[in-house]
C-alpha cells in the first residue's frame, strides 16, 4: 500500500512538473521559431502587399 501511494503522489508531481514547467516553456519555443521563420522570411523577400 505504501509503495502503491508514494508511486501515485511521483505521478501526481511529475504531471505538476510538466503541466506548469515544462510544457508552457516547449508551447513558447515554438510560437518563437514560428515567429522568427516568418520574421527572416519577410527580412528576405520583403513586406506582403501589391508589387
């Protein structure tokens, strides 16, 4: 029973850990790079718009 709890409140941290830590750091990562690409995107062929 012991082991059955302290294996369940592991658990129960882990998720804390990733759900408030980790996962909010790797979602912004990606808003950055896909923010970045566009940015050197239009840095290499210009403003959007009528040529």
């Amino acid at each position: 029973m012991v082991v059955q709890e302290a294996r369940k409140w592991r658990e129960v941290l882990m998720f804390l850990i990733l759900s408030v830590f980790i996962w909010p750091v790797i979602a912004s990562g990606f808003v950055a790079t896909y923010g970045l690409a566009f940015w050197v995107y239009f840095i290499l062929s210009g403003p959007p718009g009528p040529q």
